[in-house]
C-alpha cells in the first residue's frame, strides 16, 4: 500500500555534493515523519536525518552542518542536499516514512535504499 521512489544516489569525490529525492505515494492519510537512515557494510543502520509534521528537525551527529533535509508537502517528497561529502559517508540511503492510514494507524516504512560512494 506504500512505495517509496529514492533517486539521486551514486558515485561522487570526496568533498563533493549529491541531493537524494524520495517519493511517497499509496493509503497514506498524513506524515508523521519523512527522512533517511544509512547503512555502511558491516556496521549497523543509523539516523541520517528526520524532519517531523511536528517537532525539530533532527540529524545524526556526524553529518551536522553538511546535510540538509527538506519536505515537499504538495509533492510528498522529501529531499537530502549533502554537501562536503567524506569517504564515510559512503553507503546504503534508505527513506523512511512514519504515516498514519486513514485509519489512523502510525506505521512505519522504509525504501529499498540508494546507493552512495563517496571516493576519489
């Protein structure tokens, strides 16, 4: 009933920028939340950046002051503007959604990822 569409992932030198886009489209009443988690290999999915309905927004500390999210209501997207890209950045972008059915029921969903290499 959900389907998140992740573009703008790919191969980019250190000190570089990229700007990864999510779509969300299906029963999808309302957002609580839009962002994006990573995955490195062998390490465990973190918090890239949130923008709450309500709330801060929120980022993970090791890409403060390089990251910006932003949301696109009318469009149901949220943006990922990454700058000064480091070589750790490098790995699986994953959009996330937290949205509430017509229901009213808050569930979660994540995006099958896009992969980013940063590396010179």
């Amino acid at each position: 009933q959900v389907q998140l569409v992740e573009s703008g992932g790919g191969l980019v030198q250190p000190g570089g920028s990229l700007r990864l886009s999510c779509a969300a489209s299906g029963s999808i009443f309302s957002y609580d939340s839009m962002g994006w988690d990573r995955q490195a290999p062998g390490k465990e999915r973190e918090l890239v950046a949130e923008i709450p309905t309500v709330g801060r927004i929120n980022y993970g500390d090791s890409v403060k002051g390089r990251f910006t999210i932003s949301r696109d209501n009318a469009k149901n997207t949220v943006y990922l503007q990454m700058n000064s890209l480091k070589p750790e950045d490098t790995a699986v972008y994953y959009c996330h959604v937290v949205y509430r059915s017509r229901r009213g029921t808050s569930d979660d969903y994540w995006g099958q990822g896009t992969q980013v290499t940063v590396s010179s």
